[in-house]
C-alpha cells in the first residue's frame, strides 16, 4: 500500500499528489464534532494513528509524511491527556524520530494543546499551556463543534465579509482525491483573527470530523519583512475577508496541499 519503503516501514501516500477536485455542493452537513488537535489532525485519544503528507502544490512533488501515534496517558500540570509520539519521513532523508513529542486533551467543547517537547541545540525543551506565548507557537484551542451559521457571506466578486455568525464553516464541498470522494465541511480558520499580516487555514472535513485536505494561506503582507506575497505568487489561490487577501502559502514561503491517510481511504498500520 505504499511507494517509500525504509526497512519495514512504510507510508501510504503516492508520489505525486492525486488529482484534487473541489465541487461546491447544495447538500446541508448541520454540524461536524471534530476531535483532532488544532492543525496538526491527530486525534489525543489511545490508539489513535494519524498520518498526514505535505505535497508542493506546484510541482504535486511529495514533501514529507507526519506519522503521529498517540501512546500512553500522561498528567501535565495535574492535566490528564494523552501523550502523542511522532515520527517523520522527509524525501531527501527517509524515515526518522522528529524533533517533538506532543499531549493533548478532548474536553466537551474543545481539543486542546497541553505540552510540547522539542529539541533545541541538543537540549529538550518542555513547553505547556501555562508558558507564555505557548498558544501563539501550536496554534490553541481547536472548537470541537464546526458548522456554518452564515459567518462567512460570500460577496458578488467572490470575496467574504463577516457576519455576526460564529462558525468556521464555509459551505459544503464534494472533494475527490484520486478515486475517493467525500462530502465535507469547509472551514475557514484565521489565526489569530482577519489580519492583513496574520494567517489562513481552509480545510475540508467529511461527516465524521476527520480533515481530509488542508492548504495555508498568508495573508498578503504576512511576516516582518516587506514581501507582497501576492506579486510573490501571482497565480496562488487567494481568499478575501473583510479586504484583507490571503495568498495561498505557509510558513516555509511556498504553497502545499496537506491530505491525510482519511483522503487516501487507508488505515495506517498497527
């Protein structure tokens, strides 16, 4: 089920990137109940295995695969949650351990982010929700409830304004990956708010709160250098909110496309 082997190892996603179709549709999804940790589409709960690839979205090329496995339970803070290893395959070095272990928590109303180990000049460095700036660097709290109340009202010219609505949903799509299908829930996600140096996710849910593609979005004057990421990338897909322009593109500066093994329809290994 896999192009990449190293030893036994192996990950499910092809070089390149499967043909992407994004149709809106009429059809009504109420609500979705998403339990995946904020950006990241691991679910803190034991036995959980999600794995998830970054592919160019000019080139289609495969990047690297994020295998996320959450493990054992653990007490940050008098926190119980869930501790997550990781593992990462990249394509110029193959498999290896990542820099990061992470723990995270379902509450009734949220996913929240609880602790992160890094690596830092040789050092481990644990992180957690009682640290400043913690939530600025992986991103807070995910809302467990994503529905559409109208939040995002789509103008005439194709751009957005906000409404007085709560949601993060935007429509609903019929998203084909390869030969699989899905209805799903778009989110629009902007962190930390509709900032014209701030950022932009859109992802594509299905029914059973599982992310299926996701694409990060800059907006236009994002970073604190003086780039236009819009001359940047003139052909990039783009998203207005309220006048501010997000250009399609992420932290490393370039567009990808982010699918999961939900989009691949496959079941990671055990």
């Amino acid at each position: 089920m896999t192009d990449q082997h190293q030893g036994e190892r192996s990950h499910p996603f092809p070089p390149p990137r499967r043909d992407i179709s994004i149709v809106e549709s009429t059809a009504k999804i109420d609500q979705i109940d998403c339990r995946e940790l904020r950006r990241r589409f691991a679910i803190p709960q034991l036995c959980d295995h999600t794995l998830w690839a970054s592919y160019d979205a000019n080139t289609l090329e495969l990047e690297s695969v994020t295998d996320m496995m959450a493990t054992v339970p653990a007490r940050v803070h008098q926190v119980d949650c869930t501790e997550i290893q990781i593992n990462k395959w990249s394509r110029a070095k193959g498999w290896a351990i990542a820099d990061s272990i992470v723990y995270g928590k379902i509450e009734r109303k949220e996913t929240r982010w609880i602790a992160v180990i890094t690596k830092r000049e040789g050092k481990k460095v644990f992180s957690t929700f009682l640290d400043e700036g913690f939530h600025i660097d992986w991103g807070g709290c995910g809302p467990r409830k994503l529905y559409d109340d109208g939040r995002y009202q789509l103008q005439a010219d194709g751009s957005y304004k906000i409404t007085n609505g709560k949601g993060l949903g935007a429509g609903v799509y019929d998203i084909t990956i390869g030969v699989n299908k899905f209805r799903c829930l778009r989110v629009l996600d902007p962190d930390p708010s509709v900032s014209e140096r701030g950022e932009l996710v859109e992802a594509y849910l299905e029914s059973e709160g599982r992310t299926v593609l996701l694409r990060g979005f800059n907006s236009r004057f994002w970073g604190k250098g003086r780039t236009d990421w819009s001359e940047k990338y003139p052909r990039n897909a783009r998203i207005i909110i309220d006048a501010c322009m997000y250009v399609h593109s992420d932290c490393t500066g370039r567009a990808h496309d982010i699918i999961t093994n939900t989009a691949l329809a496959v079941h990671p290994w055990l």
